[in-house]
C-alpha cells in the first residue's frame, strides 16, 4: 500500500474536483459549514445553502451572533436540523471561548460542539495542513474496498481498527491533496452502486474489486418504525397559527402547526369549527416513517379555547424556521 497515497494524489491533481466554493482556500469557518452541510448531504444540494449562508453569515461571530431562529429559518430544506442548532452552538463557542478563532488542531476542534472526529481532521487538514486521518462515509467506503476489509463496521472495534489503518496511511507532505483525494474518489468513482473501477487510479492495489459493492461490511442494520401524528391548521385573516416544538426531539426547536397523538384529540380542540381534511403526508425521516394527517379551520370559533400559539402571518412564515413538509402543505 506504499504507493496508495502517491497514486491518489497524482489523480486528485488531474481528475478531482477542484471549482467547489469551499476548496482552495484555507479559511476554517468556510471549510467548517462545508462539511457540517454535507453530512448526508449531496453536493448539489448544498451549493445554493453554502452561498446563502455565507452572504448573510460571512463570518463565525456573524453566524455566533444570530439568533437561533433565523439560522433554522435559513436551514429550511437541508435536514437534520440538529447540525444547525450545533452549528450555531459551535459558533457561538468559537466567538465566547476563542476570540472568533477556530483551533489549530483537530484533538481541540473536536471539542467544539457538533464537530466529530472525522470533520475536526478534515478542518485540521485542508487549513491547518496536519497529518491527520478523516473517515466519513466515502473513505470509509473508499478504504475497506480497498483492504477488502471485512470487518463489521457497527461495530466499534472494527471502526477502531479502520481508523488506525486511515492513520498509518496519510502521507507525511500533501495531506491536503490526499484528503481531497479520498472524499472526490469515494464522491465520484468508488460510489456505493456501480463503482466505476475501471477507471479508479488504484484498482491495481484495491483487494475488493471482484465484489466492491459487497464492502463496507455492516450487518447491523438500522430497524424502521412508524408513526401517526395530527396537524390542526389554524388560520384567521390571512394569520396561520404556529407552534414552537421543544428544544429536544424531532424538528427541534423549529415552528409547526398544533400536533395531537389522535384525531379524537385534534377534534376536541378544534371544538365545534368546521374542518377540511387534507391529503395525507407520507414523511421518511431516518429511524421512521411518518404519517401526518391534517385538518385544516378557516376562521376558527375563539369560544372553544384554541391551542396556545404564536398567529404568524402568511407573508412572515418565511421567517421561521418550518419543517420541509409542513412548508410545502402551507405553500404547495
């Protein structure tokens, strides 16, 4: 494997990607929403986000000193909004704890909420050119392919053991290429359908190409359920009634309509209001499937004690932060 690193530099230089607005420069806090915005992200979608934030938040002390709800609000579209939250808890670290700078290493870059292990390297590495390993996804795809490495990968041990051959790997001058090489190989070439090993720089050395897809190897597989909730859409004079959702959970801290548990409950609370039932909405979130039933008041009765919320007016609803689904029923 000497000549891996040698290998994967000299194709990043001539086939990687090299236009991407976060690459080419060394600055941490661009490199640092790049790679909080692509986990389980794809670029294309990150691209219009990444320029949007950066004209309105151009440095970590502007996106620091933003209130939560308008960086949830900017978020809008891009998922798991537990990364904006921890981006703006991260901001917000740097700003108080480290005058505006981000640290110079990776072991003190992980100590910033939000940023593992693997995004503290590549910060670490692209800015601060530090022989450090990544291993997101990609590499980790990239690297058991080419170890026909067989190891359980739900398994921490067998992450553990991946880790320290990533390590011993990274070569002492051109980390930075290197780097760029393995997320642009696993990006474009060793994809995880219909790797393209014909045209990979290292199928020479790669142990796993007779069955790449059949690697990384992990046999613990994440278990679905199901969940049914009810929406009960409240509007008034061009107002719709909205609810923040608690600081912990799904869709945390974002704004939605009254939720029930069962539409016995939604109708209780909408008393005697005449109400439309609206198409249901089939949501896929990671560990479930969400069913979400909707009803929906048109100038509901004030008498029968309507849910406590905040009136938003539709013209203003672009200003908080709503989940993807709820966005799209209000404004289809």
């Amino acid at each position: 494997m000497n000549d891996f690193p040698a290998l994967l530099v000299a194709w990043q230089r001539q086939h990687g990607r090299s236009t991407l607005p976060w690459q080419n420069t060394q600055g941490p806090y661009r490199v640092w929403l790049s790679e909080i915005m692509l986990q389980q992200t794809q670029v294309t979608t990150v691209l219009g986000y990444y320029a949007r934030f950066l004209e309105r938040f151009p440095t970590v002390t502007a996106l620091a000193d933003a209130h939560l709800d308008e960086v949830l609000a900017m978020w809008q579209g891009l998922g798991y909004y537990s990364r904006a939250r921890n981006l703006h808890r991260c901001a917000v670290t740097v700003r108080d704890e480290h005058d505006g700078e981000f640290p110079r290493s990776a072991a003190e870059l992980k100590e910033l909420p939000g940023i593992g292990r693997s995004t503290a390297a590549a910060i670490a590495a692209f800015c601060f050119s530090e022989r450090v390993a990544i291993l997101d996804g990609n590499v980790k795809r990239v690297l058991t392919r080419l170890l026909a490495f067989d190891g359980d990968m739900s398994l921490a041990a067998q992450e553990k053991k991946l880790w320290t051959i990533a390590e011993g790997l990274v070569p002492a001058k051109g980390v930075e290429s290197y780097t760029q090489g393995l997320m642009d190989l696993g990006a474009t070439v060793c994809t995880p359908r219909k790797p393209q090993c014909g045209l990979c720089p290292v199928s020479a050395l790669c142990a796993g190409t007779a069955e790449a897809e059949a690697y990384p190897v992990k046999t613990k597989r994440l278990k679905r359920s199901r969940r049914e909730n009810w929406w009960l859409w409240l509007e008034r004079e061009g107002q719709v009634l909205l609810q923040q959702r608690p600081d912990k959970g799904v869709w945390a801290g974002l704004w939605s309509l009254p939720m029930f548990d069962d539409e016995a409950a939604l109708l209780a609370s909408a008393g005697d209001s005449k109400s439309e039932v609206m198409p249901r909405i089939e949501h896929a979130l990671t560990h479930f499937d969400w069913v979400l039933h909707t009803r929906r008041v048109q100038n509901p009765v004030a008498a029968n004690g309507l849910p406590e919320g905040q009136w938003v007016a539709r013209e203003e609803l672009a200003r908080y932060a709503l989940p993807a689904p709820l966005k799209k029923l209000i404004n289809p």
